[in-house]
C-alpha cells in the first residue's frame, strides 16, 4: 500500500510535468489543436488527483490534512480544483502555468514531507473539522487565484501602457476577461471561506475540551475572514480602480500565505516538521 502512495503522486507529477512542457511550448508556437487537448488532459489530471485524494480519506477515516504533508497534496487538489472552475468559465491563455508549477511543487513538498495514510491526531477527529478546513482551504485556492489574476492584469496593463504587443500579449486574456475572472474567485472565495469560519466556531464550541488549542488558529482564522471581506467589498462596491483591485488582490493573496503558515504552526501537533 505504501508502494502505491508514492506510485501514483509521481505519475500525477510526472504528467503534470508533461502539461507544463506542452504548455511552455504553446507559449512559443501557438496551436488551438494541442491546446484543447491540454485542456483535456487538465481534466484527466483532476480525476486522477481526486482519486489520491480519496484514497488517502478512505484509508485513515479522514480528509488528508493529518499532517503537513498531507496537508500540502490535499491544498494542490484544490488550486487544481479552482483553476478548472475558472478555466470552464474563461480561456486563462499562459497563466494556467502557474498553477501547474504551484501543483508541482506542492506535490513535490508533499512526497518529501510524507503524505501516507496515519492515525487521526485527537484535534482532528469529528466531521465538524473536516468540513471546516475543506471549506476553508478551498475557498483559500479560489482566493489565490485572485491574486494569480489580479498579477496578471497588472503585468498585462503595464505591457498595453508600454506598447508591448507581442507574443506574450497574445496568449494572455484580456484586461477585462482578468478582471471578471478575478471578481468571479474573489465572491466564490470569500463563501466558500464564511462558511468555514462559520464550522471552525462550531468545531471550537463541539471541542471545548481544545479551546486552548484552537483559538489561536480561530484567532487567525477571522483575521482572515475580515481580510478577504474587506477584499469582497472592495471589489463587489468598486471602490478602487480597476487596476488598483487587481494590486490589493495580488497583495492579499500573498498575505494569504502567510496566514496560513502561521495557522499551520500553531493548529499542527509539533508545528511543521
């Protein structure tokens, strides 16, 4: 079983390599035919994820977050997962790359740190956490997309400000196409994010036994909350310019990141190890 934990997260990278190779390629030698059938193959790799991914729950009785590394796999489902949620909406042109790298390596950190099934830690066990941190982590993944687009717009906006009308401007989508794509991850994040705050305060108030334990990652956690809320607004009510929301949600993105980390050292039993 072991043999086929590690077998089947290196298949995934592997053909994950060959996604960014021909991806690399379409970026120098434009070609629709093989682009819709990287776009297929996009999708063959999200079934084949799933089924690590499930896997992994099926075995220990538990959504794959048990240890960091597992955490890392389970966090690269859901950036693949929310990229091809925007990408049946909107053509992303070259920025699919970024996700196929963020994917690699975070299945990559996974391989590294361990990702095999294991005891459920006694913080973890109950639904009420489960449905926390998907709901959490998956809004987390849309939100990142945000600031992948919002980055992309910046850059884009500068190439058109500079007449730049090259080969790179040609597979990107349009500064419009950027910013719907970035309003439509910012409100899908930020629901899919209240409601997992929403279920950590039940998991606080179910587990008064971790209270300790859990308010500060609770802590963190509405800090986030109130973050991507600020962020929502400001993009919902358009109180900043265009370019000015997609420099905020590249920003928060990163915050985002950071968040995270310290969630993770003060949630995981012996922090990142």
């Amino acid at each position: 079983m072991n043999v086929l934990f590690a077998l089947l997260p290196a298949v995934i990278v592997a053909i994950f390599g060959g996604l960014l190779a021909t991806w690399v390629h379409l970026a120098n030698r434009p070609n629709s035919y093989i682009e819709k059938w990287a776009l297929r193959i996009s999708r063959f790799l999200l079934l084949i994820y799933f089924v690590w991914i499930f896997l992994l729950a099926f075995y220990q009785k538990q959504i794959p977050f048990l240890n960091v590394g597992q955490l890392t796999a389970f966090i690269g489902f859901l950036i693949w997962a929310a990229h091809l949620y925007a990408q049946k909406r909107m053509g992303q042109g070259i920025l699919v790359i970024l996700p196929i790298l963020t994917v690699i390596i975070l299945i990559l950190l996974s391989l590294a740190l361990g990702a095999q099934p294991v005891e459920i830690p006694h913080i973890f066990k109950g639904h009420v956490v489960s449905f926390h941190i998907t709901f959490a982590l998956a809004g987390v993944a849309l939100l990142l997309g945000a600031g992948v687009y919002g980055l992309g717009y910046l850059i884009l906006h500068r190439q058109i400000k500079k007449r730049r009308f090259g080969l790179f401007f040609s597979m990107m989508p349009s500064l419009n196409d950027l910013d719907r794509l970035r309003s439509l991850t910012i409100t899908s994040g930020w629901v899919l994010v209240t409601v997992g705050v929403v279920g950590g305060v039940v998991w606080m108030l179910v587990r008064n036994d971790l209270y300790e334990a859990l308010s500060g990652h609770l802590g963190i956690a509405i800090v986030f909350w109130v973050i991507v809320s600020l962020m929502t607004a400001a993009n919902r009510f358009r109180w900043l310019r265009q370019h000015q929301l997609a420099g905020f949600s590249a920003l928060i993105s990163a915050v985002l990141i950071v968040l995270i980390m310290m969630s993770i050292i003060v949630t995981y039993p012996g922090g990142i190890k």
